[in-house]
C-alpha cells in the first residue's frame, strides 16, 4: 500500500515524538485515519489536519502519552513542513470533515 507523503511525515514525526517502533506509530495514525473514514493512501494535508484537532488526542492519551499538547504541536509542525502532492483533496473531502466535526 502506499501512504500520501502527509500520512508519512506524521507518522515519522510520532515515531520520532514517542519512541515507538515504526509499527507503532503507522498504526496509531491509521487507526485515527480509520476514525475519520480516512485512509493514509489518499489523506490530505486538510484532512490529517482535522484528523490531529479531532481525533488524534483521544489515540495518545488512550496510549499514555504523557505530554499530549506538545507532541500535537510537533505532529502539526511536520504536517506543515510537508509537501502535499494531494493538495486539492478529494471530491468527498466534504463528507470527510462533515463526519470528522460531527462526532
């Protein structure tokens, strides 16, 4: 499967944050991807923006993360440094924030 370059730098960017294992960290951010009715092959710098606001915290804290706030902040911070090839989003982004805000 390939994953979009934002579901990337995030994941790298928990790895980096947490200490996870690669697996880890790719799988935390899918199962926030999965959440939002997402998938990390096709998700936009929009979306995973939403996807950090909205759902990512509830994913870290269930995990013990200590300093949630701050590895948000950097979370963001990669996203922002990234470089979306996807930048138009997708024809149902719509629907994706109207389900992602609608929680």
């Amino acid at each position: 499967m390939s994953e979009s370059a934002v579901f990337t730098a995030v994941a790298e960017a928990l790895e980096a944050g947490t200490g996870w294992s690669r697996i880890e960290a790719r799988g935390t951010v899918r199962i926030a991807l999965k959440a939002g009715g997402l998938a990390p092959d096709s998700v936009t710098r929009s979306e995973m923006t939403a996807v950090l606001d909205r759902l990512m915290r509830d994913e870290l804290e269930a995990r013990g993360v200590g300093d949630v706030d701050a590895l948000l902040g950097a979370l963001s911070k990669a996203l922002a440094e990234t470089a979306d090839g996807n930048a138009t989003g997708s024809a149902d982004a719509g629907d994706s924030f109207r389900r992602l805000w609608d929680r």
